[in-house]
C-alpha cells in the first residue's frame, strides 16, 4: 500500500489532467463535451453504469404538525423551538419546513443540530422576514436536511457546488454563519480566516432557477478562484453560458479555505493509478469525509461505499440527486480526488458487508 507522507502537488485542471481512453466516457456525461448550454437541451438518459440512487427532493414529510415534531426532540432544543416560534410567527411550520428540521436534527444529532439552527434563528430574527431573508431561511434548512439536493442546475458550478454540498454535511454551523453573513453584509470571513465577497452576477439573470443559497454561494466560491495555470484572477458571471469551470487545484483552494488546518491534497491519474485514488477515497469516508472527486467533463461529490451487496457500490450527489456506480466502473473514470494526507497509511476501509455514507440518506 501506499503511504502519503508529503502532498501531491495540485494538477491545475481536472479536465485535462489525464486524457480520456476510447469508450470510457459516462454516457450522460459525454454531453458536457459540447458545453452545458447544449446539456440543458438535450440530457441523454441514464445507463447500467450510472443508477439513480435516490430522488431526495421527492422524500415524504417525516412529521406533519410541530406538536409531532417536538415529541421527537431529545437532548439540547432551545434554539430549535426559538427557530419553530419564528416559523409559526411566519406561518411557515408546514410539513415540509418540519420535515426539514426533523431530518437536522437526525442527521447531526442534538448539539451540532442546535449550533446550526441556532446561527439560523439569529439570523432570521435579526434580519427580519422580508421575502430575500425569509427564501435564504428556507433554502437553508432544505441544504441541512437533504444536502444531496444542492443543485447547480444548468450552470457551470460543479466545482464549487460540490464544495457547497461537502460544507454543508461536515461543518453545518460555518455553513450557516457563512452564508448568512454573505447575504447581510456582502462578505464573509471564511474558517480560514481569510474574506469571501458576496457575487451577484445571478441578479442579471430571469431565468435562474438554482436555490438562493447556491447561486449566493457557490458563485461566490467560483468568484474568488485565482490560478496562474488557468489564468483565473476572480470574478464569475453566472449569466454568462461561456464562463470558465474551476479547476481541481482551484477546488483545493476553495476545500482549504473551507476546512483549514486538515492538509487537502489533490491527486490525479498522471501521479497515482486510478486504484490508488479509490483507496484515497474509501480512507476518507471511513474516516467521516466526503470526497469532491472528478470523472470526464464533471466534479461530483462521493459521498458513501455501499458493500452489502455482492458488487460494492459508490455512492455520489450529482445535479440534486444522488447516483450510484460500482466500483469497478467508477475507476474506469476517475481522474481526480481531493483528499487529506493522514498520518501513517491512508487505508481505512468499509468493512465487507456494510454501508459508509454521510450526509442524507
């Protein structure tokens, strides 16, 4: 096995970084060749290779009424029931908003569950529930309840949508403190320490039909991307079909701002063979991260390794879904990972016979 005791440095562009071999591209992905302009238009159907894993925005309400839902809560809920008091104010305790904060709370768990939702209670109150704070609210709780569901639509964002969706499973509290101060005050400090401005290039658009949260985030990230190889010095227009994608070294930058301190590395098929990066990838998750990882013409998020079954599966959140593919078809793919370089052997594993996976489910 292979030890990664120093950094791989960063390739600069996960599209080229290896060229793709006759045959192997995703099915419905070989449309992006021609741009997502055309992708939009015509979306090839899905295959044997790549499955639909689950439709989660179609997920049935888990409870009805909020009496329902705090007959559920267990451990810490003072910020949550100061949340639900703001919800009722508003008239905005529907099963679905519920069923949201239901799910919050069963995915993080109590305490995590109440930092989260407490920034977001802040905010709100703070703020107050004109329409632009109220839909931010909203969009929010969707990210945290079903974070498999943040969906970069018919724009070139998969970069830092996938960053987007990562942040929004392992660090909800920043994820919130984050984006509800970009859409206060214009800018935001990052966990990093250094500052995120707000884009809103998407304010030119009537058309856009990504969530607040995306279009204020991820074009965000997109924005404050620099490269010397890619030639990106910042700036992103969301209304512009033409605009460049980001690079995998680029989303390395984005994943240290993000979770600094935690040594994200970048590693291609032109230094590891594309066994080595799924070794990467199961490590992480058995670690408890999710892993941005690039296939031909695209940047997805892994997020789970289904072994249960006779023929292990990925698992992945792609276009507000999430797909599967077996691992052996999933390496025939590959071209790049953003992982961390551990101390000692980068080995863990999903044991024979048991499901890995984070975020919604």
């Amino acid at each position: 096995m292979e030890s990664r005791s120093s950094p791989t440095p960063a390739k600069d562009d996960f599209e080229t970084s290896s060229p793709a071999e006759e045959g192997d591209e995703i099915p419905w992905l070989s449309a992006l060749t021609g741009g997502l302009e055309e992708a939009s238009k015509k979306k090839p159907p899905y295959d044997e290779v790549w499955k639909s894993h689950r439709e989660p925005f179609n997920d049935p309400a888990t409870v009805k009424t909020r009496a329902e839902l705090e007959g559920r809560l267990t451990g810490k809920s003072d910020q949550t029931k100061g949340l639900l008091d703001l919800l009722d104010r508003d008239r905005l305790s529907d099963p679905r908003h519920l069923s949201y904060i239901d799910k919050i709370r069963s995915r993080l768990g109590p305490e995590k569950a109440e930092q989260a939702l407490g920034r977001l209670r802040d905010f709100y109150q703070k703020q107050g529930n004109a329409e632009p704070n109220q839909q931010l609210m909203k969009d929010i709780l969707h990210d945290l309840a079903i974070p498999s569901d943040i969906n970069q639509k018919d724009k070139g964002t998969c970069t830092m949508t996938s960053v987007q969706m990562k942040w929004a499973i392992e660090d909800p509290e920043s994820y919130v403190r984050c984006l509800t101060e970009l859409h206060a005050k214009g800018a935001t400090r990052m966990p990093d320490g250094s500052t995120l401005e707000r884009n809103d290039s998407h304010k030119k658009a009537t058309d856009d039909q990504r969530s607040l949260t995306v279009k204020c985030l991820s074009d965000s990230l997109m924005g404050s991307c620099t490269s010397l190889l890619s030639g990106h010095w910042g700036g992103f227009d969301a209304t512009n079909p033409n605009e460049d994608g980001r690079t995998s070294g680029e989303v390395l930058q984005a994943l240290n701002r993000v979770f600094p301190n935690q040594g994200y590395t970048n590693d291609t098929t032109v230094g590891s063979n594309r066994s080595t990066l799924v070794q990467y990838i199961e490590d992480d998750l058995a670690r408890g991260r999710t892993v941005t990882a690039s296939v031909p013409g695209h940047k997805v998020l892994v997020v789970g390794l289904d072994k249960s079954g006779a023929d292990p599966q990925v698992i992945l959140n792609t276009w507000g879904e999430q797909k599967k593919m077996s691992v052996s078809d999933f390496q025939k793919y590959i071209r790049a990972v953003e992982t961390v370089d551990d101390s000692g052997w980068d080995i863990r594993k999903t044991p024979a016979g048991q499901l890995t996976q984070h975020g919604d489910r």
